[in-house]
C-alpha cells in the first residue's frame, strides 16, 4: 500500500481516479440490467442475447473510432456527446414500449457511443505524474476497477430484483451522466490537449508491442468470460454460490494489484501475471466444489490486475502520446471481442462436456495469452527503469 502513497499525494490524482471510477461503473451494471429487463420485458433470454450483442459490437466497433476522435475534436467534446447520447440510449429502453428490433437498434447505438472514459484517464495518467510513478498509477487504477465488477453486478441486480428493472437500469445511467460529468468537466480533462494522429486508424496495429497487448488482452479476458460460464453451469443460474465465486476473483485481483503494485516491470513480467491466472483456472476443474472453486478463482485473480497494469505501461512506453487512445481503444475492443468468443466457446463445449469443458476454454486461452507474451517478450519495451519519454505534450493553461 505504502508503493500508492506518493502516486496519491500528486495533484489531482485521487479526485481524478475517484471521478473516472464512477464515470466507469455502469460497466459492471449494464450488461446485468439490460439482460434482466430484456427477458422480462420479452420472457425470453434470446431477445436479452441479441440486445446485449448488439451493444457489445457498438462497443468493439466504436472503440478505436472514438478514442481517435478526441485527438481531432478534442477530449471534452467527444467524452459530452457520448455520455449524453449512451445514457439517453439506456433510458430510451428502460422508459419506452418498444419493439425487440428497435430495442436491438438502439442497444447497438449505446454501445457505439458508450464514452472512451478508459482511454481517455489513461492518456491524461502520464500527464499527471512523473515517468517514475507512471507504473504504480497504472497498477492502482487496474486494481480499483475491480470495484466495478465487484459491486455493479450486485447492486443491479439488488435493484433490478427488489424495486424494478426500470429502475435498476435508470439508476446506472443515472451514476454514468453523474460521474462522467464529474470527470469531463474536471480541469485535467479540460486542460489535456492531444495531438492529431500523423497515423491512419489502425496504423497504430503496426507496432509489435501493442498488438501483443491487444492479443493477449483478448486471450485472457476470453478465459475470464469463459471461466465464469462454467462456474454458472456448476451452481445454476439462480446459484448464490456462482455470484461468490466469481466475486473472488474480483477480490483477488484487488489483493493481487495492492500487493504487487510497486513490483519492477520487466520483460518476463507480463508472461507471469498471466500464467498465475492461468494456473489458478487449470487447477479449478480438479473439484468442482465450492470451497476450491472460491480458491482457485481467488488464485487466478492474484494476476488479472498485475497483468492488466503491465499491458497499460507497454502501450504508455511503446506509442506516442497522440496515438495513445487509439491504442488503449484497441485494446478495449480485443477483450470484448475476447470475452464474447470465450462466453460462446464455453458455452458450447459446456453443453457437450459440462463444466469441465468450460473450465478447459479458460485454461487453454489463459495459457495462449502467457505463452505469446513469454515468445514475445524479447520485442516488449524494458520498463526496468519505469517509462521512458515523458508524452509529446502536457496539459497547458490557455488564455481566458
């Protein structure tokens, strides 16, 4: 914990990653909400299958789009137009009768303009602290999103259950609209200018580093995606047991990143964070019992927050700072292509081979993303010595 003081007493820090945290957590509740307000709206999980679809390819498509917009239009401008649009989406479901094609149309809407706050405080981190802290920021914001999935999916589902999935959907929009004006609006965000891309979209892909991120991202959130289909297939759907598992894999993420966020990144660092996790879904198909489970998941999770803050710094130390959202975008999209194959190839070896087959997918991707890591690493950036370069341009105070 101590390894986090210094990164907090910087100026703005701590307000900044408290704002961007709230702004963020509807990710933990949209998925959940509109999946019980579809099947209750229309008593079918298919229809809550395609609207949740629809919203995660909006999200995949739009990921590298918007992210390279804020270097055009400006940071503020683009984060205002898509929070108002992605939360009017939301509330336009929750609040009007409408058909399963529209309901389908415009979850697609709230997912292309779901605002890029990730890629966005990622860019403005290295602006805000020295090259040296860079490291330990990155760590501390991948450790506390798991915040997000610990409590979004039990608060929504507390609200969608005991009061209404109207409600519980227009709460989460209402937090989004909340805490994203809260981040927007700080002075940071208005300050931090980023410049025009020399790049055309994707030429970012070019640089080895951060398609290895991109890859390995996929990878492993597919095993995350896929590991937590299986644990639902052991318990039922309505199982609390499947909701305590999994939350110990959130918990042991928290513990993972706290604990070893002030650890050196070197080039081997990233192979090994993943392969904890890895290890710890490999060992979960042995017994299919609840205790295990919860310490498997918990082992697996050890190394979710590590590797995810090593992923930041490689893109913060390989691409340069106007190319940096297009990047973090990038990666964005890959886990949720990653968790959609993952939760699909889950689901179909699941019903052939039950749980063990899920349980399988999430091991052999884990595994893939350590392996491509460790053959990769000779072509990672050494951060032994932190992150390089300070970025091309910092915030500047423009004249009134």
């Amino acid at each position: 914990m101590r390894a986090y003081g210094e990164v907090l007493q910087a100026p703005g820090v701590a307000r900044i990653m408290t704002a961007q945290l709230v702004a963020r957590f509807p990710q933990g509740m949209y998925s959940l909400g509109l999946l019980l307000h579809v099947e209750r709206t229309f008593d079918s999980y298919a229809a809550a299958g395609l609207v949740l679809a629809a919203l995660s390819i909006g999200q995949g498509v739009a990921g590298p789009l918007t992210t390279r917009w804020m270097s055009r239009w400006g940071t503020r401008p683009v984060l205002l137009l898509t929070l108002v649009v992605a939360a009017a989406s939301i509330l336009t479901i929750a609040l009007l009768p409408l058909s399963l094609i529209a309901m389908t149309g415009i979850g697609a809407i709230a997912g292309l303009a779901m605002p890029p706050i990730t890629p966005a405080v990622r860019t403005l981190y290295p602006t805000m602290v020295t090259q040296r802290l860079l490291t330990r920021l990155f760590s501390l914001d991948a450790t506390l999103q798991e915040i997000i999935w610990v409590v979004g999916p039990v608060a929504i589902t507390f609200i969608s259950t005991q009061v209404g999935t109207v409600e519980g959907l227009v709460t989460a929009a209402a937090v989004q609209l909340l805490g994203g004006l809260w981040f927007i609006l700080s002075p940071e965000v208005g300050r931090m200018r980023i410049p025009p891309s020399a790049k055309r979209i994707g030429g970012v892909l070019k640089k080895v580093p951060v398609v290895l991120v991109v890859v390995t991202g996929m990878l492993l959130i597919g095993g995350f995606a896929a590991s937590e289909a299986a644990v639902v297939s052991v318990f039922g759907h309505d199982g609390f047991e499947a909701g305590m598992v999994i939350a110990a894999n959130a918990f042991g993420s928290l513990v993972g990143g706290l604990s070893l966020g002030g650890l050196t990144i070197h080039r081997r660092s990233l192979a090994i964070r993943i392969a904890v996790c890895a290890v710890g879904f490999g060992l979960a198909c042995l017994i299919l019992d609840f205790w295990w489970l919860a310490l498997m998941f918990f082992l697996a999770g050890i190394g979710i927050a590590p590797a995810l803050s090593a992923m930041s710094s490689i893109v913060a130390a390989t691409v340069k700072f106007s190319d940096t959202p297009e990047a973090y975008g990038w990666i964005g999209s890959g886990q949720l292509i990653g968790a959609a194959v993952g939760s699909a190839v889950a689901g179909i070896l699941i019903d052939w081979q039950g749980p063990i087959g899920g349980f399988a997918v999430a091991f052999v991707l884990a595994s893939a993303a350590a392996i491509v890591a460790w053959v990769l690493r000779a072509r990672q950036p050494d951060l032994t010595q932190g992150i390089g370069e300070p970025p091309e341009t910092a915030p500047v105070e423009l004249p009134r």
